[in-house]
C-alpha cells in the first residue's frame, strides 16, 4: 500500500521505518529540510535499537523522505499525521501543527484516502481534522479519518510497533476500518514475524498481535487513558516504597508479591526516582485539561504527578542524609537519559536531580552510556561557579567521588566491579535510584548502600 507519513519525528520515523519494513510504500515528509536532508542521506537523527538498520534496508527503496506534502499526499491511499502536540501554557496539547497539516493535505486529496491521526492527541481531535479537511478540500474529495494511536517506548520502540500488544483502530466507517485492516495485515496475521530476515520477536510479545477496532473517539481516549494509567502504576508504587522505608521493609518483595497477581501485573512497578520522557507528564496533563473541558475533576491525576515530583525531592534527601551535606562534595551521577535505552533527556528526573545537586553546592562528574551530548543542552545557562563535568566510564566518575548515585536504569550500571567501585571512591557510598543491586550484596562488598524503598541488609528484617 501507498502510505505518506507527515511528521519524521520520534513517531513518524519509526512508523514510517516499521511500515517500509512489512512491505508497503512509504513517504516521510517533512518541512525541515535539514531534517529531511540528513535522512536521505542516511544519517538516524534518533538512538532507537533497530531503526538504522530499517532505514537503511528501505531507504532509497520502499522508503523515500521529502519535503513536499502535496505529491505524497496524492500518491498515497493511507496518510498519517505524526507532527508534535507539545504541551501548552496551561497543560492542554498544542494541536496547531495537527491543524496546519490538516490544511496542507485537504488541497493535495484526490480519489479515496484514509487520513490517520498517529500523534497523541485529545478525544475529538479526529472530529475537528475531519471538520478542517472538509472545510479546504475539494467538494468531490473523498475520506475518512481514523484514529490509530502508538504505544512505542522509547528504546524498543522498533519491536513496539512490529510486535505490538495491540493495535488500535478507531475508524469510523466500514472502507477506512479495511484499508487499516490490510495495512496492519502483515503484523495481526504473524506472516511478518516468520519472514526470513524479520526484526526478532521479543520474548513474551503476543503471536499475532490482535486488532482492535473502536470508533475514533474511543481510540483517541484509549491512548491518553493507558498513558495516565501506567503513570499511576509508578506513582502507587513510589508511595508505598516511601511506606516500606518508614516500616523498615523492602520495596521489592512488595512490589513482586502485588505484581504476581494477574490483574494487577508485574510491570510498570518499578519505584526509583519518577517517571519522566517527552510523554507521560505532558499527556497526564493533557487528559487532566480534557476532562476539565468536560467539567470533571480527575484529581486523581494531580495526585499522581505531586507523587511523582515529591520522590524527586525524596530522593534529594536521601543523598544528602547519606552524607549530610552536599556543599563541596563530589557527587559521581550514573545516568541522564529519563530512562535506559535512549538518549532522550526531556523531563529527565536525572537531569533535575544533577541541577539540585549543583544547587546545592556538590560538584558532579556524570556518566550515560548515550545521553551526554542531549544532556549539555539541559545545562546550558548553569550558575556561574557551578562544577560540573563528563566522562567516558563509570569508574572514572567513582574516582575521588563522596558518592556514586545511579540515577538512569541503564543495563551496564547493574553489573559494576563494586570492588573497583569502592576503591575508587573517597567514601564507599553508592545511593541508587533505581535499585539495581540487592542490598546485601553492595554491603557485602564494603559499601553504605541507600536504595529506594528498602531498608538495609544489616538490619533486623529478613531478606531471600
Ligand atoms: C511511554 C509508554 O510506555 C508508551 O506505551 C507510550 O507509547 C509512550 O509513553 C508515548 O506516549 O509515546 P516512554 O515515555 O518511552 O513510553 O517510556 P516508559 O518506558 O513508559 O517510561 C517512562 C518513565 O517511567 C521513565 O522515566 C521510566 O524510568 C519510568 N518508569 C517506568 C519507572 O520509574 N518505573 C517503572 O516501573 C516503569
């Protein structure tokens, strides 16, 4: 199938990539033409696993980037809408470049084409692009809008979209569900996964990946509902993690016997030190700004994102507590992405909690295996006198350190050499924000270790 996918952002990219990839025709367009120029070049302007490769096995092929919307808007029978929706003033989402290219296709249809709304947006968004596009295209124009939102993470965002959990379509109309119906076709059959050369099917992904289809409006509230959900997730386990510390208990084992329980689920209850990334503050902020348009209160929303900021400051406490005070110490800081497996630093709670420690008066050497030079960008307008620095290896950043503090979940931070750890110190103290390592194990090796939720293993309460 012919598809034009306008936006060649985080979501475009990979959509774009992932559709080449199960065999159909694809245009990415976008009106940075710096962007664009990069790209057919074959540069990958994003770090997602798997995505170089795709780009490269299409690109020039089934995978073509340009800056013109009207020719690939004419040539397709599926257009996607992935532009950004960043966070207004007062939290509700931005939909002006949902509008704007709204405008832009409506002139280039001609035939039938199924536009789909991909960025996350508002319910009713789909009513208002319908509204736009009929107002500017042609009187003899043909289409349907459809929903169709994305549940990719960051860092496995390639075998998101190939190996879903689900796809959701929200189409209104019988011709727009079964053009969407043979789009996905390749990953709701299985036939893509059996391929030879397919991106491997990560473990536990379901074999085929079932379709949903709902109307537009459901698939619009879907997507806001299952990010604000799992947000929520993070915060109950954050707070009870606070209870565990003042019962003296271990936030792991509650966590894992809460998580055994198959309605409730093991994932998403991993408390550290928040969540961040470019999605779930700002579309918990946007759902709050929908059901306020509503005339309801979801406070329940507010509450979870005052967690959410209050572990930041928690965490604060708990690294000054492990050494009193935090002026003219050296801090070495394991992490800045928001989470492993990208070099994304929005929102980043590493990036937050490195600004309060240079507040404070620490200096920090930081290490992050990608988001080093994501993360200069964040610190541009330090405080003059502010000592911060970076380096190349974990164990040049514990050299001379008061402290080690793991901030990101990167993979590698959870197998250090804690003997070269502790040596390299000036004091053995490792605060993880991310509870890597079991208590006494990093105490074993010599090390005060201060974790999340969790009391220490010299104390009184048995741990496995
Ligand atoms: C999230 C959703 O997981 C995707 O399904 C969704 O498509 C995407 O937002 C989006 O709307 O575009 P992402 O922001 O990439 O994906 O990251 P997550 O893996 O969800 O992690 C978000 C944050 O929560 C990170 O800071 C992570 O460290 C934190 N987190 C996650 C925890 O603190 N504990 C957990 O148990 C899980």
């Amino acid at each position: 199938m012919r598809v034009a996918v306008i936006g060649s952002g985080y979501v475009g990219l990979v959509a774009a990539a992932c559709l080449a990839e199960i065999g159909h025709d694809v245009v990415c367009v976008d009106n940075d033409s710096a962007r664009i120029a990069r790209l057919q070049s074959g540069e990958v302007p994003i770090f997602e696993h798997h995505l170089p490769e795709l780009i490269a096995r299409h690109r020039g092929g089934r995978l073509r980037f340009q800056t013109e919307l009207g020719p690939a808007v004419r040539e397709a029978q599926a257009v996607f809408i992935a532009v950004g929706t960043p966070a207004s003033e007062e939290g509700s989402a931005d939909l002006s470049y949902v509008e704007l290219v709204s405008r832009q296709l409506a002139e280039a249809l001609e035939g039938y084409k199924v536009i789909v709304e991909k960025s996350t947006v508002p319910v009713y968004t789909s009513d208002w692009v319908r509204r736009t596009v009929a107002r500017k295209a042609a009187a003899d124009a043909q289409f349907d809008v459809v929903s169709n939102p994305e549940f990719l993470r960051e860092g496995s965002a390639v075998t998101d979209f190939l190996y879903p959990d689900r796809i959701v379509v929200g189409a209104d109309g019988p011709r727009a569900a079964e053009v969407m119906t043979e789009l996905y076709a390749p990953l709701t059959s299985g036939e893509y996964g059996r391929r030879a050369g397919a991106v491997p099917r990560p473990a536990g992904a379901p074999d085929p990946s079932p379709l949903i289809l709902t109307s537009a409006k459901s698939a619009e509230m879907i997507k806001h509902a299952s990010n604000a959900f799992l947000a929520m997730k993070i915060s109950f386990i954050n707070m009870v993690a606070r209870m565990c510390e003042a019962a003296g208990t271990d936030i792991e084992h509650v966590a894992a016997g809460i998580g055994t329980d198959r309605r409730i689920g093991r994932s998403f209850l991993r408390a550290g030190v928040g969540f961040g990334g470019s999605c779930f503050p700002k579309d918990l902020k946007a759902f709050r700004a929908v059901a306020e348009e509503m005339g309801l209160e979801f406070r329940l929303l507010d509450e979870v994102l005052r967690i959410n900021e209050e572990q930041r400051q928690a965490f604060l406490r708990k690294v000054k507590g492990a050494l009193w005070n935090l002026k003219g110490k050296r801090l070495a800081v394991l992490g800045l992405a928001f989470k492993a497996g990208t070099d994304d630093v929005r929102e980043s709670p590493a990036i937050a909690l490195v600004q309060s420690f240079l507040k404070e008066g620490a200096e920090v050497v930081a290490h992050d295996p990608a988001a080093i030079e994501a993360a200069k960008a964040e610190f541009a307008g330090l405080a003059p006198g502010a000592r911060l620095s970076f380096v190349s290896s974990p164990y040049e950043a514990a050299e001379g350190a008061d402290a080690l503090v793991i901030l990101t979940e990167w993979p590698e931070y959870a197998r250090l050499d804690l003997d070269r750890i502790r040596k390299s110190l000036r004091e053995p103290v490792l605060v993880d924000g991310r509870n890597l390592y079991r208590p006494e194990v990093v105490e074993g090796k010599g090390l005060t270790y201060v974790s999340v939720g969790r009391k220490s293993a010299k104390s009184p309460v048995a741990t496995n």
